[in-house]
C-alpha cells in the first residue's frame, strides 16, 4: 500500500526539470497509449481519488508538523538510500566510473553525513548525477518500452518498466531491515515527503491532468535515458525559440 504513488509523485516533480529543455516528440518512447486509453485513464481516476482522500492529507499533516529543514534532512536521508540503486544500475549499464563516483557519494553521505541527514559528498567535489533505475537499464540494452501504461494503484509506466521496478525494490537497503513495522514505517515516510515536496509544483499543472502526467513521465524517461543529453534536432528546436 505504500507504493501506491511512487511514479505519480515522480512524474510531476521531474518534469519541472525538463519543462524548458524539450517539448518536440519522443524518440525512445512511444506516447501512445497501446494498451488503451480508457483502461489507463480509469486506473489514472481511481488513483487520483486515492490519493486525495488518503495521502494528500496525510502530506499536508506531515508539512505541517516538521519545521522545514526537518523536513528537507528526511529527504537527504531517503534520496541518500535511492543512491545504492542507481550506483548498482550505473554499473549494470556499462557506467563503472559513475558507479564508483556514486559509491563514493552513498559512502561519504552515510558515515560522515550520518545516513545522508547531511551532504557532505558535493563538499568534497563528489556531485550527484541524474538518477538511475532498472527500467533505464533494459533501455541501455536495447530493450523497448513497449508502450504507455497506468497501474493501478502504482502510477504511470511503460510495459518494461513496470516489471523493472521488482529489481528496484531488490536493490532498497530498507527492504533489507529486520523488522517488517521499521520497514513499513520508512516507507511510508519516504512518500509521505516525496507527496508533501509536491504541494508548489501542483499549480504549474495545467489542461487535462492525465494527460499532463503521461507527457511529464515519457518525457523525463526519455530525458534520464540518454542522461541528459538531447539529441541534436531537439536542441535546433531548442535554439529556435530564442
């Protein structure tokens, strides 16, 4: 039940990021909705409702109650812990100087920071890269996205990486403690605050939700698949506008 709104949160939070950098076609993704646009659309509805009447609240409780630079110390914590899955990935891709960089970061974060509480990896000149996982994987080994899709009760996705998202959670150092109420504890307070970072970005979201929330995710899948880099007629688009 914690999962429950993962890739939603993520899909508005990350296209803030690339808002200004594209707006042409996908080249990796096909946005088309192949599975079927009202299947996705009623998981999409069922969601949403979900989560207005169960976690949003709980969000704005949680903003609430933590002052801001608590809140923002809980957020190093869980991204610190995020940062083992993309080393690992980084590594599977071919990436082996990234993922000792990114090593570097999760080990210097986690003693000297005390478990990421503090960054104290960009001081020492080890900056943090664009996140990786293992759906961006299959990509790197030429495996198709199969199409758009909206799980229910998980978000939107693409037929390769919905199943991807199990190695993911193999690669959680939270999934490993010993205590299932710890576990679940954890958790549930790393989507509480991801949802809470949400509550500014939500009024940039304009015309039909759903359909925004399909763009912003193949677009940043996109976007984090060539890490970063725009293919060259993207960036003549680009460069046309100004």
């Amino acid at each position: 039940m914690f999962l429950v709104f993962r890739l939603t949160i993520m899909a508005i939070v990350l296209s803030l990021t690339v808002a200004c950098a594209s707006s042409a076609g996908y080249t990796e993704i096909n946005a088309d909705d192949r599975l079927g646009e009202r299947l996705n659309k009623h998981s999409y509805n069922a969601t949403d409702w979900v989560d207005q009447y169960s976690l949003k609240p709980l969000a704005q409780g949680y903003r609430f109650l933590l002052p801001d630079p608590l809140e923002r110390a809980v957020a190093r914590i869980f991204a610190n812990v995020r940062e083992v899955r993309t080393a690992v990935n980084r590594a599977l891709q071919g990436k082996l100087d990234q993922a000792a960089h990114d090593s570097r970061r999760v080990l210097a974060n986690s003693t000297l920071g005390v478990l990421g509480l503090f960054e104290v990896a960009e001081p020492l000149g080890l900056e943090k890269g664009y996140p990786e996982d293992f759906g961006q994987t299959l990509a790197a080994w030429g495996i198709g996205s199969g199409g758009y899709v909206y799980l229910p009760m998980l978000g939107p996705s693409t037929v390769r990486d919905a199943p991807a998202r199990v190695v993911d959670a193999l690669l959680n150092p939270i999934n490993y403690l010993e205590t299932s109420s710890t576990r679940h504890s954890l958790t549930a307070l790393d989507f509480v605050q991801r949802r809470a970072a949400l509550f500014d970005n939500e009024r940039l979201i304009s015309g039909d939700r759903y359909q925004f929330i399909k763009d912003a995710y193949l677009q940043r899948r996109d976007y984090l698949i060539r890490d970063g880099v725009l293919p060259e007629d993207d960036l003549d688009d680009f460069d046309s506008d100004f």
